[in-house]
C-alpha cells in the first residue's frame, strides 16, 4: 500500500490505495456491476420504462407488482462452467439486480402492464388512467 491516503473522489481513492504489487495482475481485478440504467418516458396515454439490460433473454427477468411497487429483478448466476484456461482477461461477470418503482395508483392502471424485451432493452409500458391522460384543448367559440 502507498503511504498516502486520499479523501479524493472513491474512484482515485482507491487507486491511490491499491496494493503496488498486485497492480498488473489482472486476475484479482473484478468489476463491480451496478443495476442496469433505465430511462422513464411520459407520453400523453402512458408511461414507459426502458431498462438497458443486454445479453440477458426475457426468461431471465421477473417482474412482480405489489402494493403498488413495481418491481423488475434478476437472479442470474456467475458462468462458472467457462473454463478459466487460455484467457488473459475475462471480465465478463453476470450479477444479480433488483429495481423498484412506486406506481401511483390514482395515475396508472396497473391492470394492463406490458413488458417486451427486445435488442437488449426491457421496455414495459403503463398505461395512465383515463381520468389523467392528456386531452385536446377545448376550443371555445366567441359568439
């Protein structure tokens, strides 16, 4: 270890906390996976969440609503049937996520949730409710 300490961003942090000996030796390194990044979208009769989730099939998710919570999750394992011969550096890592959503039930109806998943993207569309949705402006005539 440096004899050093920062209280710099963790990213540098670490780096300057790193065991020197240790730093080439690419079998030790693991990267940390975090939940798969979504976007949120509203339009005028739905809401839609994409969530960026590539090289997984459809089987693989599980979504669950309860309470009003939506809930998207994944229990996928490590590939420890790949052998670990002939490899330089492998860095592939499959790790289990879960993300949740509090649906508000006066906006949505969470009756007629649907999920596709397609090219790497889970898209699940809600629908909103009729009393919410978004209507053409009344034109109102001057007599």
């Amino acid at each position: 270890m440096l004899p050093v300490k920062s209280n710099l961003l963790p990213i540098v942090s670490g780096f300057f906390e790193d065991d020197w000996n240790n730093l080439f030796d690419w079998s030790n390194r693991r990267l940390t996976a975090t939940v798969p990044a979504v976007n949120i979208q509203e339009n005028p009769d739905h809401f839609i969440i994409e969530m960026a989730a590539p090289g997984m099939k459809k089987e693989d998710f599980q979504i669950e609503l309860h309470k009003s919570i939506l809930t998207i999750k994944n229990d996928q394992k490590s590939e420890d049937s790949i052998t670990k011969e002939n490899y330089f550096l492998q860095e592939f890592n499959f790790h289990s996520f879960k993300r949740s959503f509090n649906l508000n039930d006066k906006a949505v109806d969470n009756t007629n949730i649907v999920a596709k998943y397609h090219n790497g993207v889970l898209k699940i569309t809600i629908p909103k409710k009729e009393e919410i949705k978004q209507k053409p402006a009344k034109v109102i005539s001057i007599s």
